[in-house]
C-alpha cells in the first residue's frame, strides 16, 4: 500500500518554493550555491550559534553573553555575490584572519581608520579591500568596527587578535550595535550581503555553553571539544549548560554511573527557545534540508532546539542529506546511527509525526552502510535514496546540483500526489483538416523513444480520419472531435480537471510540429523552474519567411501585416507583463502540472478564452514559461488566411481582457 502523503502546504500556491536547510559553517556550501541559482526558490538557513572554538571561543568571553559568530560568518560569505567587486572584497574582508604578527599599532592605525577614513597605515591586505568597498558598505562595516573598539576601550580588557577572523569581529560589533541582540545582528549581516536567502539563528539568542558526554563518561566540556580529534567512544549525549563544568565539578563525579553523570548534566541544562523567525521558516517551508556537517555540533543541537517545530511542520519533504564519511564526533557511527541520533533529537524516535521523510546517501559514502541497506528502500517510514551525490572530482565534496536536483523531483512527485502518473504525457493534435497527415503522424510518434523517459504517452489526435497503427500498451493514439478555433482550450481544462498525467502537450495550428522537440520541451521542463514551454517558431529568419509565403502567397499586404501584428503582440506582452515573446501565438506549448496545479481551478476557460488567455493568466500567476526554438514546417496551399486572421484578432483581444487572480 502506498503511503498516504500530506496535502500540500497552502504556502506552496504561491509557487515560490520555500526552503528550510539546516548546517553548520562548511558541510552545506555546495547546496547553498545551487539553490540560490533557483529564482523561485526562497531559502532561509537555520543555525546554531553554540560554537566555541579558537578565537570565537576568545571573542565569547570578551564580548559577555554573546554566542558564536564563525558559522554565521562562513555561511555569509556563502550568501555574497562574486561578481561585484565590492561584494566580493567584503566577502575576502570578512573571511580575513589577522596574522599572528600583528601588533598593538596595527590596531590602533584600524581604530584611526573608522575615525577618519584614512587608509594608509593599514596592514595589507585589509587597505586594499577596504578601499573597494562602496559607501553603501564601507558605512555599516565602520559602524560596526567602531562599535566593537568602542566597548573594547570601555572595558578596558586585552584582546588577543592573533588569528582572529575580522568577519568574526565586525559580527562582533553588529551584535555590541544592536544593543547585544544576536539575532538582529545577523539580521543586519544578512542585509549588508544583500542576498536573497535569509539567515537565522535557530535560538532566541540565550547564552549557553554545549557539552558532550560519552559513553565511557567523559565530558566533553565544550563545542570545541565535540568536533575535536577524540577517542573513538560515542558520544552518548548533549546537554545546553548554563555555567562551564569546573574541572573540580567533574572530578566529585568519579565515582558516579554513567546514568548518575548523565542525570548530573540533566539537572543543570537549560534548553535554548527556538527563535520566532525560525519557528516560522520550519512551519511554513515546501522542504527542510537536514544538511551536512559536523553532526554534535552544527546539526543535532539545532534539531533539539527546533524539534517541536518540525513535528508542526507540513512540509512535504524532510530529507536528510547523509555526510560522506566519519568525522572525529562520529568515528563509529553508521548511516543508521545518524539517522536514529537525529530523530531522537527531533524527539521522534520512530518518527511518528514525519520529521523525516528522504534520507539522500552517496553511493560513495565511506560511513557503514551494512545496519541500514539490509531495511531495503524503507527505514522507519523514511524513503532511502541511494545515488551520486558527490562531486565527481572530489569525492569528499556533496555536488549540490544532483541533490537539489533530487530534492525538487522528490517534491513534485509529492504535489501530483500520484507517483504513477509522474512521467506521464498527454499530447493533443491538433490535425486541423490535414487527415491524409495522419499516417505520418503516427509513424513519427512510434519512432519517437517514449519508453525509456514516460512510463505512459496518449497521443490524441483532433478531427482525425483513417486507420491508425498498432501500438504497445504503453502508448496511445486517441480519437477527439473538438470543434472551434481554439480546439485545444477545452481540452486543456480537461486536463486540469479530469487526468493524471505531469505533462500536456498541445500541437495546433496550420503547420507541423516535430515529436523530438517535443522531447526537448519536456527535458527542460523536468531540469529546470520553468512551469510550460512555448516553441518559438521565429526563431530562424528562413523558417519565419517561409511560414509567411506558404500561408500568404503573394498577398504581400497581408504577409506584412500578419509579420507586423506577431511583433505587435510581443511588444504588448512586454509592457504589459514584463516577459518577452518572440513567438506568442505559437500552437506548440508543454505545460507541467506540479508546477501550475495550484492554479488550476483559477485559470479561465470559458467559449471566450484563447491560448494568449492561458498564457496571460500563468503569467500573472507568477509561472515562469520558457521559449523553446522548435521546428515549423508550413504546407503551399494549404494554410488558410481567414482562420490565421480571425485567431490572431481573437487572441489579441483576450491578451486586453481582464481576468481576477
């Protein structure tokens, strides 16, 4: 039996995709990059702010209560455009790790500089890229470092700048600026890089210290312990403190069972509040991304903090995406011992309520994979995926594109709510009074390799007469008597309402459309956002003027007029709605039914409505709708100038009618 999948999220009729991922500093960069080339997605990154190590952990304890900065500094410099060259200084600026050479007057001379502007007596290559900053950035990073140096001077206090990351330090300054609100400086971090994803920490900013316990007891007093090289013991749990654990406090517990250390750190934890905004994002996301990393530190704390979040959640998938080989907090952990340490820190161990639903493994993955290929294709409900999800190149690199790739068919599949009917295709034909083609028709769509792409392919064939040929069962070649200048209007709500099928192909008109650029349309379609695909007959000069002669002969009037009136039509599409045709009235369209299903009932189809009338309306229903070159073969002789003028006249009144979203 199958399993019942929840209904779509009612954030998902917007059609922009929202994209909920979890990670730490590094694991998830390669995913972020491709997701942020999706121009209808909305990606928001959810992070914890429990890291200690190095110069974070010194920053931590200089600038009192505030977490830690480094993931949210990497994780920015993710998010900034490489192509600008001030974003791109700012993103080496915050990348930038003071040396260990640096002196007192070094600092002094950047004090000086926030002051006065002058950038000659800094070291490089700090000078160089602070000049390449415009004032839209140079003013808020000021701002920033002067804030820090400020409270710096006021307390009076060393700090020891060897190594420390000045990204880290003008976070730093953000949060000092924000009156010590963590989460309105990375708020304010996320617009100085102008990016489109959203970055939040996935607390309400409470300051805590996170240990680790293993199963022979040791404690890992810290989260620079936890990612630390260790010994191979498990780490049996984490805990949120208050207070760092003295040394002398862990040695009276000598003599205490693990369960008594255990209960020891219990009583002493205090569990972070998840963040608003980030309650927000989980509740209202089409997909959450478990992604990859350091599991005891970047990845597991947050599931704890968010876990009731994610139990609320109806986002259609919950896929975790598996690391690629032990790291020193999970030396002895299978891909199942992951799975189950995440589910129980999302407080569903059997998951129950559906936190998770894919789990993504690398067919290269160097963790034991033995516990979980024995559950087959289902653990605990969740659907294993097994493929290439690694670089080729570098194999210890996640190649993002194959799991976006992955991640939005998963999500499709989940809209449909029918797997089965997933790669299906219903073409119509419009045949338009040309039935000695049939035979022609026929013999290229059984040449046409349908099988190894569509499990089902129904060609339907309007005002057809004749035999047609025999076909596998697979395949089917389908009478329609549709009468009307737009025969295929109705039969594209049908589609809507009455079938299964992910993609509709109309083909209409006094011409001829080729099946294998059919196969194009609906390639693109299947790697790409757009909804539908238009085939743009005009895209070769020979092949426009040749249309023009075979439908006009030597009626040059009429030629010019009708070449005049399709470049009219673009032009008014282009004012009206911002999108540029070449070819609006083309009678070869491919639609995507997961990506304009959640309009379907919307669209207008009505004895007035007309294929510019469809177009307007996916359009306005923010569909992207990409144009496709296709081949356009018109017969002398055959075409008839009436019918091409009265439709032509019909969609451009529609294309000014008015229709309500």
């Amino acid at each position: 039996m199958k399993d019942k999948l929840k209904e779509p999220s009612s954030h998902f009729v917007s059609h922009q995709t929202r994209v909920a991922l979890f990670c730490g500093g590094r694991g998830s960069a390669t995913i972020i990059h491709e997701l942020l080339h999706w121009p209808n997605i909305h990606l928001t990154l959810i992070v914890n702010a429990y890291d200690d190590g190095l110069s974070t952990g010194a920053l931590r304890e200089f600038v009192t209560q505030m977490l830690g900065p480094s993931d949210f500094r990497k994780n920015l410099s993710y998010l900034l455009d490489p192509f600008s060259e001030g974003q791109y200084a700012l993103k080496e600026l915050l990348e930038f790790r003071l040396p260990q050479t640096i002196r007192q007057e070094d600092i002094s001379n950047l004090v000086h500089f926030i002051k006065t502007e002058k950038l000659t007596a800094l070291i490089e290559p700090v000078r160089s890229l602070l000049a390449q900053l415009n004032q839209e950035l140079l003013v808020p990073v000021r701002q920033y470092l002067n804030a820090f140096f400020t409270y710096a001077e006021d307390v009076n206090l060393q700090f020891d700048y060897r190594d420390c990351s000045l990204g880290n330090i003008i976070f730093a300054g953000a949060y000092l600026d924000k009156n010590n609100n963590f989460n309105a400086a990375a708020q304010a971090m996320g617009k100085l890089v102008s990016s489109r994803a959203v970055l939040l920490n996935v607390s309400q900013g409470e300051n805590r210290i996170l240990v680790g316990l293993k199963e022979d007891g040791q404690l890992l007093a810290n989260e620079a312990q936890l990612v630390s090289p260790q010994s191979s013991i498990p780490i049996r749990g984490l805990y949120f403190l208050n207070h760092p654990v003295s040394a002398s406090e862990w040695e009276s517990l000598t003599d205490k069972s693990i369960v008594g250390k255990e209960n020891w750190l219990k009583s002493r934890e205090t569990l972070p509040g998840i963040s608003h905004e980030a309650e927000k994002a989980i509740t209202e996301a089409d997909v959450i991304l478990f992604g990859p990393g350091t599991q005891h530190s970047s990845l597991l704390p947050s599931y704890r903090i968010a876990h009731q979040a994610l139990q609320n959640s109806p986002a259609l998938i919950k896929a975790l995406v598996m690391n690629l080989e032990p790291d020193h907090d999970i030396q002895l952990f299978s891909t199942k011992d992951i799975i189950d340490r995440a589910l129980f820190y999302m407080n569903d161990p059997y998951n129950l309520s559906r936190v998770m639903t894919h789990i993504l493994i690398d067919t290269f993955c160097t963790l034991d994979n033995t516990s979980l290929q024995q559950e087959g294709t289902k653990y605990k409900n969740i659907r294993i995926i097994y493929d290439t999800f690694s670089n080729h190149v570098k194999r210890k690199v996640h190649n993002g594109r194959e799991i976006v790739r992955k991640v939005l068919h998963e999500l499709e599949s989940a809209v449909i709510n029918d797997t089965d009917h997933a790669s299906s295709v219903d073409i119509f034909f419009d045949i338009d009074k040309r039935s000695l083609a049939i035979h022609a028709i026929c013999e290229e769509f059984i040449e046409t390799n349908w099988k190894n792409h569509f499990l089902d392919v129904q060609l339907a064939i309007n005002q057809a007469r004749g035999d047609k040929v025999q076909l596998p069962d697979s395949q089917k070649i389908i009478d329609e008597n549709r009468e009307g200048d737009f025969p295929e209007i109705q039969y594209f709500s049908d589609w809507l309402n009455d079938k299964k099928s992910e993609y509709l192909v109309l083909l209409t008109g006094d011409g001829e459309y080729r099946f294998r650029d059919v196969m194009l349309g609906i390639k693109l379609l299947e790697q790409s956002h757009f909804g539908a695909v238009f085939g743009s007959r005009n895209q070769s000069r020979l092949q426009f003027k040749t249309s023009l002669q075979a439908a006009y002969g030597e009626r040059k009037l009429l030629s010019k007029l009708s070449a005049a009136a399709a470049f009219f039509i673009s032009a008014i599409f282009s004012i009206r709605f911002g999108v540029i045709f070449s070819d609006p009235l083309t009678g070869f369209r491919i639609f995507k039914r997961s990506r304009i299903a959640h309009r379907a009932n919307n669209i207008p189809v009505h004895n007035k409505a007309t294929p510019i009338t469809i177009a307007k309306y996916l359009i306005m229903s923010n569909v992207e709708i990409a144009e496709l070159p296709v081949n356009y073969r018109t017969f002398s002789g055959f075409t008839d100038p009436q019918s091409r003028i009265r439709r032509g006249v019909k969609n451009l009144v529609s294309l000014f009618a008015r229709h309500k979203l």
